[in-house]
C-alpha cells in the first residue's frame, strides 16, 4: 500500500470517529435555591413530553421547544409554584398530549378504558367461537334415528 492510500485511509478515519460535533450535546444549567427545587425540575422534566419531539420526554429532548419548556419549568419553580400550578399552565397551553400518562376525564375516558373494552370484546368473541365449534362437534358425533337404524341392520348383518 503506498503512502498515499495509508494516509487517505487515516484521514477516513479520523474524520468519522474524531467528527466533535457528533459527541457534543446541549445541557441545561439552572441553578436552584434548594435540592428540592432541582428534584421537582427533573420529576416534571422526565413527566412532561415534548410537543416537538412527540415520544421523547423534556430532559431527554434537545429540541428549542424541550429548551423553552424547560426554561419556563425552571423560572416557575424559582418562582414559588406547584406542581400541580405548573402541569395546570402546560395543561392549558398544550392539552392532554404533554402528559405521558394523561389524566382521567370525560375526554380521556376512551384512552383509560378501551384497551380493557378490546379485551373483553375478544374475549367474548373467542368464548363464542368456542361455543359454537363445541356445538358442531356434539351435533356432528349424534346419529339420528335412520343412521342408528342403518348401523343396527349393519350390524345383525355381520353377526
């Protein structure tokens, strides 16, 4: 191998795995008066999803909107508000889709209750499927009264 290649080979290298934008990410630094303050920060962080993101929580999002929320969390904190006051203010600004795990209303009702409906349903249904192949089976093993007749005459005949 000449020179040339080896070299070109090394820079390859290099430039895929010594790539320092790739290893870099974005953190958050909010200084708060108490450790409970920076528990609450991180409970409703990892509770509350991005609305850009979709399936990734608020810590774990480097989207502008996870930053924003995240900043607007921490001001609220700082500030003196509940929990409660906090998920009510992202409640109001984004609706049930902010909460992993959303609560139970009229609205919600469907998302709490249909899984264990679709159950059921199935349930049911494979119960009545059941029933019926049980029914074809003892219908289909009975003879009527000219088969019992036949199989008698069969019968004295080989005797």
């Amino acid at each position: 191998m000449s020179k040339l290649n080896l070299f070109f080979c090394l820079f390859l290298v290099l430039l895929m795995f010594g790539n320092p934008r790739a290893s870099v990410a974005q953190v958050d630094t909010f200084e708060f008066q108490t450790t409970e303050q920076q528990q609450r920060f991180r409970k409703l962080s990892d509770e509350l999803r991005c609305p850009m993101c979709q399936n990734t929580n608020l810590s774990g999002s480097t989207g502008g909107v996870a930053q924003d929320l995240r900043r607007e969390i921490h001001r609220m904190i700082v500030e003196g508000l509940t929990d409660v006051d906090i998920e009510e203010f992202m409640f109001d600004r984004y609706g049930d889709f902010i909460f992993y795990k959303p609560r139970f209303r009229a609205e919600t009702a469907v998302l709490w209750f249909a899984p264990i409906l679709f159950l059921l349903l199935g349930f049911a249904g494979g119960y009545i499927v059941w029933l019926k192949s049980k029914k074809s089976v003892d219908e289909s093993e009975s003879l009527d009264a000219s088969q019992l007749n036949r199989l008698n005459d069969l019968l004295d005949s080989k005797q």
